[in-house]
C-alpha cells in the first residue's frame, strides 16, 4: 500500500460565489474525489472556477453508506476534499462523521478555513462575543425545543442557532416565552444581494417574520441575560411604563397588556415585575 491520503474539509461560499479562498480552489483541483453534501449546488461553485474533480454525494441520507468507501479512498493513498452546501463543513451536517471516522483510521485531515454562517451572523448581531453557545437546529418537538431552551437559559453567553424559513417565527417565539426580553437578530440571505438582518425582542421579531413569506435557511442570534445592574433598570422603567399609562386612565390591566406588546415581554412577566416592589 502506497502513501495514506487525506481529508480535506473545505469550507465553501454561504451566498457570494466570491467568498471562496485560493486554498480551497487549489485542493478542490487536486483532490481525487470531492465528497459533496449536494452535488447540483457544489457543481455551480465549480463551473465558476473550471474544476473537473469527480464528485460524489456525501449528506445525511448517504453518509453511512458511503463513509467506508471514503475512507478505502483515502487509505489507498487518494485524497478526499469534503464539501457543505454553504458554509465550514461539519457544523449542522454530516461531515463530522467523516471526519471523526478518518481520524479514527489514521486518515490526515486539514480544515481550510473559511466562510461560515453562524460566525458572520454573530459578527452582524453586535452581541456579546467573549461566550457563545452554537446550537445548530433546535428540536422540531415542541415540548424538545422547549427542554432544550429551558437547560440553556442560565447560560451567560450569545445564543446562535440555525433554522428554517417556515420555523423561525415559532422558534423565536418559544424563545421569547422561555428567556422573555432577550434582544435577538435574525440573519437572512447573507453575502447575497437580498442580504437582511432584522434586530429587536425575540417576540417582536417572531411576529414580524409570521407576517412574511421567507426563503433560505436563516440564523438567529439571542443575547444573553441582562446583567444584574440592568436589568433591576430596566424592571423599573418597566415599572414606570405601566404607571404612567395608569395615571393617563388606562386600566392596571390594559396598561399591563399595552407595555408587554411595547417592550416584547409575556403579560405574565409584565405583571409581576409590575406588582414587584
């Protein structure tokens, strides 16, 4: 048997066909095979730059089919270039399979860096960026979704997460119902020419994008917990909201209702924190 060959993960554009760095075109040229996560949407990137590699598709439904043959490849002496849809394989794909499966066979594997949605999404959302926590999709399950969201809400850290057009509106609003308050950003369509980021309270947020017809994957980013400091300030400007709509005659109840539609909170959350002293 002749010398071991190699993974290489390669991390391709998310939107803009420009994005792509020299290394990765380089070992796109010289790999044997491209492993392809979509080989319709990786043949595009190709055309671009005039690459011929052969591919073969590598995604959830295929990846334990095909990860043996992968790895006898590479065994062989042949070198592999694996490739996403968009973005850094190996984040909310099935390329860390591969990859742990070739390190476990002695297989050399290099990450060539490059685009990734989840990191340009959290750059774009101003947060916090000492601590981030990447969740991937969150659960379809209602009842998971909420399990999952509830285990993280002490966390003092930026949350990002991926998820789909036709769920986003309902994620965020579990969020708001779990971590009421949370500032959040959506990302859409990023580096593309219909690029979007939408900032404000998880709730508003989740209204906003039930009232539109959205397309491609997005990514929504939630900051973490007020600090103590402010967040006993913001309790009393919330306070003085409810007041001030009382003293204008609006009843304890309908100002109570008409502060949690301003600030994004829950009535329920409004009313304690109002009833508080």
């Amino acid at each position: 048997m002749g010398d071991r060959g190699r993974l290489l993960v390669c991390a391709t554009p998310i939107g803009n066909l420009g994005d792509v760095t020299l290394r990765v075109l380089d070992a796109l040229r010289e790999a044997d095979l491209i492993a392809a996560e979509d080989t319709r949407v990786t043949s595009r990137l190709l055309r671009r730059y005039g690459i011929e590699t052969p591919m073969r598709r590598y995604d959830a439904h295929t990846a334990s089919k095909h990860s043996a043959g992968l790895i006898e490849r590479m065994a062989s002496g042949q070198t592999v270039a694996l490739v996403s849809d968009a973005g850094t394989p190996g984040l909310s794909d099935p390329g860390e399979l591969i990859v742990r499966e070739a390190i476990e066979a002695g297989i050399e594997v290099d990450v060539l860096p490059g685009p990734c949605a989840a990191i340009t999404a959290l750059i774009f959302s101003g947060a916090p960026t000492r601590a981030f926590y990447f969740g991937g999709f969150l659960p379809r399950k209602t009842g998971d979704r909420h399990k999952l969201l509830e285990s993280i809400k002490p966390l003092d850290a930026t949350l990002v997460f991926y998820e789909s057009p036709h769920r986003a509106a309902g994620a965020l609003a579990a969020i708001a119902d779990v971590m009421p308050g949370r500032q959040a950003v959506v990302a859409r369509e990023l580096t593309k020419i219909h690029q979007e980021i939408l900032r404000g309270e998880a709730k508003g947020l989740a209204k906003m994008l039930s009232e539109r017809t959205l397309k491609g994957e997005l990514v929504l980013v939630i900051s973490p917990p007020l600090e103590e400091a402010e967040r006993a300030f913001d309790e009393n400007s919330i306070r003085e909201a409810v007041e001030r709509q009382i003293s204008d005659g609006v009843t304890r109840s309908d100002a109570i209702r008409a502060v949690a539609k301003e600030t994004g909170l829950a009535r329920s959350e409004v009313y304690k924190i109002a009833h508080e002293r």
